[in-house]
C-alpha cells in the first residue's frame, strides 16, 4: 500500500509537476530530489519530460548531479528527446552537459540538431554534428509528417511495402476489384456489417512501393498479409488499436521479424542502433510516418490512407492470421 504522505512525491498528477509551490512543498517536507516516481523514473527525469522550466530548475538546483543517469541518458538528453527546450535551456544554466556521449553516441547537444530548434545547443568547436545522412533524414521525416498529416481516428490498419507495385500486392494477396456501391456501403457505415469490412482493402502506388490500407480493420497488418507482400522485399505495418493503441509489425522477405511493436511510441535504449534511436525520436508520436519511412516509402500526398486509393480490393476468404 502507498500511503500518501505529502513528505514523497507519491499522489502527484502530470499538472502537478508544473506547480512550483506544490513541488517546493514537498521538498521543505523531506521529500527526496534523488529519488524515483512510482513507473515514472527519476525525479529531474520526470519533470523534465512533462513539467515546467521554473520546477526543472528547482530540482536541478536540489539534485546531487543535474547529469545522473537513468537507462542511459540524463534529464537533459530527455528534455530535448521530449521536445521540451526551455525544460532543456533551464538543465544547462544549473550546469548539465550538453555534450556527453551516451545513448550510442548521441549526446543531447548531438540529438537537439535534429529537433525543431535546432539553434538550442549550439554546435562547440570540435564536437561533432549530424552526417550528411542524418541531416537527409530529419529533413525527410519533416517532409513526410508533414505530407501524410494526422488521420482523425483509430481502428484503421495498413502495410507499406518497399519496391512493388499496387498491382503486384494484388496479385500476391489474390485480391479482386470491388464494386463501387460495396465501397460506398463500407465508407458509409463500416460497422454494419464487419465481415464484409474486414475483406476489403485500398492499395496505392506511391514513390518506393505501395500501402495497403483498410479504414476499419485489421487485416491489412494480420501475418498472412504482410507474409505475403514482404516476399524479396520488407513491410511495415500497424493496427491503429482503439484498445491498445498502436500495434506494429515488421516482415522481410516473407518472414515476421518483429511483432507487436510500437511504431511511433518514442521508447529507446542505449544499445538500440544509433540510425534507429535518430529514427524513433523523429518519428515520435506519428505511428503512421515511421511505417512509411520504416518501408522507405516517399509519398507526395495522404491519398493512400484515405479513401481514394488507386484501387479497391477485396481479400480471398482465408485465415489471414497464419
């Protein structure tokens, strides 16, 4: 049982970390600046992410080291993976260096050139900044966020396939063209009748492959489909679950080699790739923009996962789970 005392830092919201007096509270009454919040972390880590400017500097001032780590990285290398700059900017003037390597080589100062502001922590004599690749993928994942926009709701799936055509899915998944009135039926309500739903997919060229999207289902990201699409090539997938949130999968040349990730979830370790800790904080929050980037796919509009594909599909009756 967790008694909540008011001398630990038990009982307090995500607001509460924005509440200077609150957190000066429990500090006077012995609460620990050193210590973990329950699931949280860290204290200075977990303000950082979601507090404000005035408590992180508190705390700075009150921890033993601005710079301790936790998994990896310290309160600042959160501050600018959370895209929190003035969180960051309060870190560096109570001392934290913005120049220590860690999280395989990327140090914050190093992460903050691929942020929105990229001018926070100014690039010192010696110190080494992106790559010309690095530099390609945070301009293209600016491109790409910004081209596919947000889709209003959940309960969609999709597969986004590296190097073939739209035609070329269709005849892997064996999947027919669908009569406009079926299309107009599932567009109007997909929920009337499900297996009818379930059964029906968009497939659309776009530059570097095609997607394979279904509005209300998740087919489009079920093994058997994606099996199919990634043979010779790869395939990212996602099922939008309104449950459990977003449900990733991976398949290379008709193999499952990752299931049940979390596209877009913004957690990473130390040991992960440099290229893929740069890729998960680029891709943020926007589940949909790293499948796409994950395939290598480059489209020029949010045609394809809407309800304008190139074609209308309907999948063979099978269990689309082997």
């Amino acid at each position: 049982m967790v008694v909540n005392d008011e001398s630990g830092w038990s009982g307090i919201g995500w607001d509460g970390w924005t509440d200077l007096r609150l957190i000066r509270a429990r500090l006077d009454a012995g609460a620990d600046p050193n210590s973990e919040v329950s699931f949280l972390g860290p204290v200075l880590h977990t303000a950082t992410e979601c507090g404000s400017p005035e408590v992180v500097a508190e705390l700075a001032r009150r921890v033993d080291d601005v710079d301790a780590e936790y998994e990896g990285r310290t309160a600042l290398w959160a501050a600018v993976f959370a895209n929190r700059p003035d969180n960051a900017r309060a870190l560096v003037t109570a001392g934290a260096d913005p120049w220590r390597l860690m999280m395989n080589g990327w140090s914050p100062g190093r992460l903050s050139l691929a942020s929105p502001t990229p001018d926070l922590l100014p690039l010192p004599e010696g110190e080494v900044g992106l790559s010309a690749a690095e530099t390609a993928a945070v301009a293209e994942a600016r491109r790409l966020i910004a081209t596919l926009g947000r889709l209003e709701h959940d309960g969609f799936s999709l597969a986004c396939v590296a190097d073939i055509t739209a035609a070329e899915a269709a005849r892997r998944l064996e999947a027919v063209p669908v009569d406009d009135a079926d299309v107009e039926e599932l567009l109007e309500d997909p929920w009337d009748n499900v297996d009818e739903s379930m059964a029906i997919i968009g497939v659309t060229d776009v530059p570097g492959g095609c997607v394979v999207f279904q509005p209300c289902g998740y087919n489009a990201s079920t093994p058997g489909v994606m099996k199919r699409l990634s043979v010779g090539t790869v395939c990212h997938g996602m099922f939008a679950n309104p449950k459990s949130g977003n449900q990733g999968a991976v398949a290379r040349d008709g193999v499952i080699e990752e299931w049940d990730t979390h596209p877009g979830g913004g957690s990473v370790s130390a040991d992960e790739p440099a290229e893929e800790i740069l890729t998960t904080y680029l891709y943020h929050h926007r589940a949909v923009a790293y499948c796409f980037a994950g395939a290598g796919l480059r489209p020029t509009d949010a045609r394809s996962i809407t309800d304008q594909p190139d074609m209308w599909l309907r999948l063979p009756e099978q269990d689309w789970w082997s």
